[in-house]
C-alpha cells in the first residue's frame, strides 16, 4: 500500500487459501452446491456464493445460537413473515430483514474454517449482507469441520432492489488453521479532492429512487439514484446518520499474488461510522496500476449523531494477509473484476459519467 499511515506489524492470523487450494477444497467435496459450481465464482482468494431457491421475509434479524439449526430458530421464534420463491426475480423493499438459503453448502475438513463478507457490489448498494449458519452465535463466521447449510441475511437499506436466484452477493474466504501467518496493519484517510474534471467528491445515496437491478450492468443512470457531493470552501463534509455515501481513500492499496487484505469496517476511535461494508480485497488489487495502486472505495454511514469529516482524516484500518501460496488468479480485468483503477466508483450497475455530466 502506497502512502500509508501508521503502518506496523501485529500478531498472527490463519492463512487465508487462494485460489487453486479453493479448487481442490471443491474437488473434494468440502464445498457442495444445489447447482453447477462455475469457474467465475473462484476469486483469487475467495469464493462467490449464490442465492438458492428459498427465501423468507422476517420480522427481526437474528442468529441460531450454539444449540440450534437456522430453521429450527426460524420455527421457534416465529420469525418468518413470508416464505418466498426465488424461482423468478424478486423485489426488496428497504428496510425489511431477509433471509435466503444459499445455492453452496460446505462439509469442511477440521482444520479449515471460513469467513464470509459483501461482495463488492453489494456493499456500494447499501445491501446489508451477513451469512449465518447452523449452531452459531456470530455473523460471517464459519468453523472449522462445519458441514451443513449457508444462509444469507439481506437488509436493502436506500434502494430497492432486484434479484434472482443465482445472484452472487457475498463471498466466502477460507482459511488454514495449521499454519499462522503474520499480518499487517495499516490505516486510510479520506480523500475529499474532486475527480479529475469534475467537482464531485462522492456520491449520497437517494431515498426514494426508481428498483435498482441488482445483475444489470451500465443499466441505470447514476443521478436516478444518487446526489453528487461537491467540495465547497470549507474541505469538510457532514456525515448524516440516515444517508449513505461513496468515497474514496487517499491511500494507493497495491497487493501482490501473495497477499490479501481486509478493511475493517468499525472503528470508534476513529469516529461514529461505519467505513465499509464489502471489505475484501483479493491478491492483484491495485497491482497493474500505473499511478501504484488502486485507492479504496468507502462505504460511509454515520451512526447515532452527524459526524463531520476533513481531508485526510483517518477513518479506516486495513489487515494485510499473506497466502501460504501464490494465488494463481489475480484480481483484474483478465477475470472481470469491476474496480480495478478505480476512482470514487459506483456499483457496475451505473453508466459511466460523460463529459457533459461532468
């Protein structure tokens, strides 16, 4: 990562697989799915997960517990509103708790576990993703030896969105517990100087807009769905606890075939909002850029209160990973990878600015 602030050393983490150790984790059963497995789900270091056939409505979130399977809390605590048949497209209204089967299953070996995260896509929607699985008291997380279901809860928080069976909108990264690996820490800072050509800083979601067609690509206009923030005198912007915002670090992040990283998406000290909700970086980010890198996209949200924010100021920590080995699929356009060289980038659902936009 170029330009980096505070950069150091610090304790030890489980490698994370890359992409050929996920290959063969497939081929031999420990990842199932109720569909063909395709070659595009395999990350350089992750795997994309897809939505099954069944869906609910719920009136709350929640988590299973220790001593519980998903449906049997389901059942018990009469969580569901409505069972829902992902067959054909579906709408989600924002605001409302959903939970969908996923289409991947895992029977894990015992020194392999997994975490899951958004895809990128998903975070810049503003759609709330976390997995959750059987007998378990925590988001995302996946123990080692699990063998059974994955679920996905999904919260649209501005947007109403479409999607079908088959879309992917997280994705799973596995890890080895035999072998611990050292990892960095480093932070990034704000960048509130306008893209080149323009006065935008970034982007606040719009309440309100017309369904956001979650598989489309360059299928919408962005300002249907978005207010451009402009930089003013002042350098500063107010963060409003309803709204949703794209930004962009001043931090360059390039990661090499061996290294992966995560941007933790929480951090009081820092300040009350929440940075990210993707998060996930894969070996190759940011590594065939010209400029050194690629900068990082945030997804800001205030909590409780408005929180003002300057250029530079520091609002996120990223934890750099080492692979045991070296990915043998890079992130980038030669795997169709959405935001590498990107600037304050929207979902790939939205067409490109033009010069009269600008």
């Amino acid at each position: 990562m170029s330009g980096t602030i505070g950069g150091s050393w610090a304790g030890d983490a489980m490698r994370v697989l890359p992409s050929q150790q996920i290959r063969a984790l497939i081929a031999a059963g420990a990842v199932r799915a109720s569909m063909p497995l395709a070659e595009v789900q395999i990350q350089p270091a992750s795997l994309d997960l897809r939505l099954g056939e069944r869906g609910y409505a719920l009136r709350a979130s929640f988590l299973p517990g220790p001593a519980q399977r998903v449906e049997e809390r389901l059942a018990r605590a009469r969580l569901v509103i409505d069972e829902l048949d992902m067959r054909r497209p579906l709408v989600l209204a924002p605001g409302q708790v959903y939970l969908f089967e996923l289409a991947e299953s895992l029977a894990l070996p015992a020194d392999i576990s997994a975490r899951a995260n958004p895809r990128s896509t998903t975070g810049r929607a503003d759609l709330f993703a976390r997995l959750v699985c059987d007998r378990s008291s925590t988001f995302e997380d996946v123990p080692a030896g699990y063998h059974g279901a994955l679920f996905v809860e999904l919260v649209p928080r501005t947007f109403a969105i479409r999607l079908s069976r088959g879309t992917r909108v997280n994705q799973l990264r596995f890890m080895w517990h035999q072998r611990p690996a050292a990892v960095r820490r480093s932070y990034l800072s704000v960048d509130l100087t306008p893209e080149p050509g323009t006065r935008i800083i970034g982007y606040r979601a719009r309440h309100g807009a017309p369904v956001l067609d979650f598989d489309g690509t360059a299928c919408h206009d962005r300002f249907d769905y978005w207010d451009p923030v402009v930089v003013g005198e002042l350098g500063s912007l107010v963060l409003h606890p309803d709204d949703f915002y794209i930004l962009r670090s001043c931090e360059r992040v390039c990661l090499d075939a061996q290294t992966a990283a995560e941007l933790l998406p929480y951090e009081s000290a820092f300040g009350e909002f929440r940075v990210h909700y993707a998060g996930f970086l894969d070996p190759g980010f940011g590594y065939a850029d010209a400029d050194g890198g690629t900068p990082v996209v945030l997804e800001v949200r205030a909590r409780d209160v408005p929180f003002l924010i300057e250029a530079r100021q520091v609002m996120g920590q990223v934890v750099h990973y080492t692979l045991d080995v070296p990915a043998d699929t890079l992130y980038g356009s030669a795997i169709g990878s959405a935001y590498q060289r990107q600037g304050i980038a929207l979902g790939r659902q939205f067409r490109p600015l033009t010069t009269a936009e600008r």
